[in-house]
C-alpha cells in the first residue's frame, strides 16, 4: 500500500513543474481540492485494497504541485532575514495539526454504522 502511493506522490513531483507551467494557479488548487472531494467519496464505496491504494496514489499525484505552488509563495512573500523562522512556522504549524486527522477517523470507524457483511 505505502509503495501504490509513494509512486503516486513520486510521479507526481516529476509532473509537478509541467502542471505548474500548463494550469494557472488557481486552477491547480481549485482542482486538487475538487479531485480530493471525488476521490474521498469513492474511498467510502471501495472495499478492494488494490483500488484504496490507487485512490490514494491519484490524491498523491496532485499534492506536490500544489506543495510547490504555496511553498513558492510563501518563499516569495517572505523577506529574506525571515525565510528560516516562516519555514519553521509553517512546518511546526502543519505538524501541529496532523494528528486529529486520524483520530478523528478512527473515532468515525469505532464510533460509526456499521456497514453489512
């Protein structure tokens, strides 16, 4: 499962600059998050492990381009004696807020209706 979706984050950074250069910024995010949408709900029908890791390995494909997109940014906005704490800010800020993810999902599937057999 880890190796379906490392590919997909992997193909993914190799296409990343030619999506930047072929999609306008906005398009790119407003389509990851469309994408993103499309993909959570088919992880909600699909039950075939093979078909979860693809799933996840297309949601993987999109996010470097997007990473790149408001990394670069973030880079370009900040001034350059600042550049190490806004990093540092912007990493402790992400890694701060990852763990509710899965545990909110895990409450969802203890806590949740149970699918039939």
């Amino acid at each position: 499962m880890l190796a379906i979706v490392g590919v997909g984050g992997m193909f993914g950074a190799l296409a990343a600059a030619a999506i930047r250069r072929a999609i306008t910024p906005r398009w790119i995010i407003v389509a990851e998050e469309w994408l993103l949408l499309v993909l959570v709900l088919a992880l909600l029908l699909v039950r075939n492990p093979l078909l979860i890791g693809l799933l996840i390995a297309a949601a993987e494909f999109v996010t470097p381009a997007v990473n790149s997109l408001v990394a670069g940014a973030r880079v370009a906005a900040t001034p350059d004696h600042l550049q190490g704490r806004v990093q540092a800010a912007a990493t402790m800020s992400t890694a701060s807020l990852a763990w509710p993810g899965p545990l909110a999902v895990s409450l969802c599937f203890q806590t949740g209706p149970r699918p039939p057999s």
